[in-house]
C-alpha cells in the first residue's frame, strides 16, 4: 500500500522564560530565537506554525484520516525544558508524560508536587534518567538541567494512570530501537540510525519524530538538534540517513509500529541497467550497509 501525503515540518516554538538559558544554540539552530532567555522549546504543539505557514493543529484539520490514520488518534507533543536557574512549577497537564533527562547536574533532583499529596518530593534525576508523571502533577527542575517531555494528547481509557511519579527502569540502549515506554496512549522510542533507512507509514496513524542528534536527514534535508516533523498515517515513503544518529520517536499506541525499514542492497543487474539508480549516493550507501546490517542482524 502506497500513499502520497508529505511529512509535515514543523518550526520550533521558543518561549523565553524567567529561569531560561541564555545560549541554547545547541538546539534547533535554524529556528528564530526571540528576544530573553530561553526555558522552553515546543517542537511539536497543536499551536506550532508548519513550514508552511499554518498552525499544525490546522492542518490535521485539514484532512483528519489521512494525517492521523485508521486509529484516528491526536499525535504526542513533544517540548524541551532548559533551566540555568531553578524553573517555576511546571504543570504535567497531559493522560501521560514522560520526561527524559538529557543533562543534568551531578546532584541533581526534581521536586514534585503530587495531586493530593500533603508535601513535595525529590526525585532524583540523572542524565538519561527517565521519569513518568501523572497527570495534575507539578515539576521543578533544578539549575542546569535541559530535559525532554512526551506528553500524549490521546486519553486511553483502559489503564489507570499511575498514582505516584516514577522513574522507569532504563533498558539497555545499544541496540537500533529502544522503547522509552509503552502505554495504552503513547510509546515513546529511541531510534539509532543506519547509514540510510525508510520511513514507509502504514496508514494506521501518525508518527512524531525529533533529531535528538544533529546529522539526521529526511529525504536529503537536514535536521538540527531538536527539529521535529509529523509524519502523517498516509504518508509517502521517505529516506532516513545519519549513521549512528539518534531520533525520538513517539506515536499514540501501545503496539510497536512496524513504519522502519532497513534497506537491501540493489541487485547488480539493476545498477547495470539504470546508470541514473548507480549514482543514487543514497543507495549506494545501502548497498555497502546492507551487508554489515545482516551480519549485526
């Protein structure tokens, strides 16, 4: 099954903020900074303009069935939050959030304040820590912590959101994709990339994906630290490359999507017989990797 919708970028929205940084170049380097220190990065939020000029809640409205797919489900959102003093208490108004820790200082502790509960907590929050937080809760994170928040927009009603925060057991990140969480309303993954790869969608529903590193390309574009798209259930076949880089990937379902392709190498008769398929550099590259991919396989 083939479809056609493009992948839907989308322009970082920068919100300065009283305990912000002053130098965030190291993400979303492309985008407008405005004036002050920034605290929080929106990359992907109903109310983000698309490179196209239009809001992206407007433009899932456009054509609900082909963006969000068969589930019909709203998309994730997803934000950063970079502190250089300690935050103001940060709302995790969301079914689901998971926060992930990028950096942090080496004493570093959230304070959490819980709905019902008679005092605060500290949690403790390391680097590549990962933190799931119900919903009416609210964060403060200390001075020099830059963190990564998945919140789902789609509200499941066949689980209990959990009671308390909790951090979440870190599996082990060495291999090409790695589950954050899985949740009746979100998964949340960490993709490592191949030379190149495909994104084919499936019509099922709709993907969010940001560069958590800076060498990933989708069909030849570049994406800076922190740049983010949508890439829509009926969505046309795309190219990934960045060899040993890192996406953030989160969709609305439990069920691990099957949208990732690995490529296999051109037959030589193939290359033979189409001299423009024989200086593609994308498919030259799959086919030196194909073979070392088999082989990891």
């Amino acid at each position: 099954m083939s479809f056609s919708k493009d992948p839907i970028r989308i322009v970082p929205r920068m919100l300065p903020r009283r305990w912000g940084r002053g130098r965030a170049s190291s993400w979303c380097a492309t985008a407008e900074r405005p004036e002050g220190a920034i605290g929080e990065i929106w990359q992907v939020h109903p109310l983000n303009v698309t490179a196209a000029g239009v809001h992206l809640g407007a433009e899932i409205a456009r054509d609900p069935r082909k963006t969000l797919g068969e589930l019909g489900r709203a998309p994730p959102s997803l934000r950063l939050l970079i502190t250089d003093e300690p935050s103001d208490p940060l709302s995790a108004d969301a079914p689901v959030a998971l926060w992930r820790i990028l950096e942090s200082p080496l004493d570093g502790a959230i304070t959490l304040y819980e709905d019902g509960a008679a005092r605060p907590r500290q949690v403790r929050a390391r680097r590549d820590d990962l933190l799931r937080v119900p919903h009416a809760a609210r964060l403060v994170l200390p001075a020099g912590m830059t963190a990564l928040e998945a919140r789902a927009n789609f509200a499941s009603n066949n689980q209990p959101s959990p009671e308390r925060a909790r951090r979440l057991l870190a599996a082990s990140e060495r291999k090409h994709r790695n589950a954050w969480l899985r949740d009746p309303a979100m998964s949340v993954e960490l993709w490592t990339l191949p030379e190149v790869s495909f994104l084919e969608p499936d019509g099922e529903t709709c993907h969010v994906i940001m560069a958590l590193t800076p060498g990933v390309s989708i069909d030849g574009e570049a994406l800076s630290r922190g740049d983010a798209l949508l890439l829509p259930a009926q969505g046309r076949r795309v190219v990934l490359t960045g060899r040993g880089d890192q996406i953030v990937v989160a969709y609305p379902d439990l069920i691990p999507t099957s949208i990732w392709k690995l490529p296999h190498a051109p037959k030589p008769a193939a290359l033979a017989m189409d001299p423009a398929l024989a200086q593609s550099p994308v498919l030259n590259a799959a086919a030196g990797f194909a073979p070392a991919m088999r082989a990891a396989a």
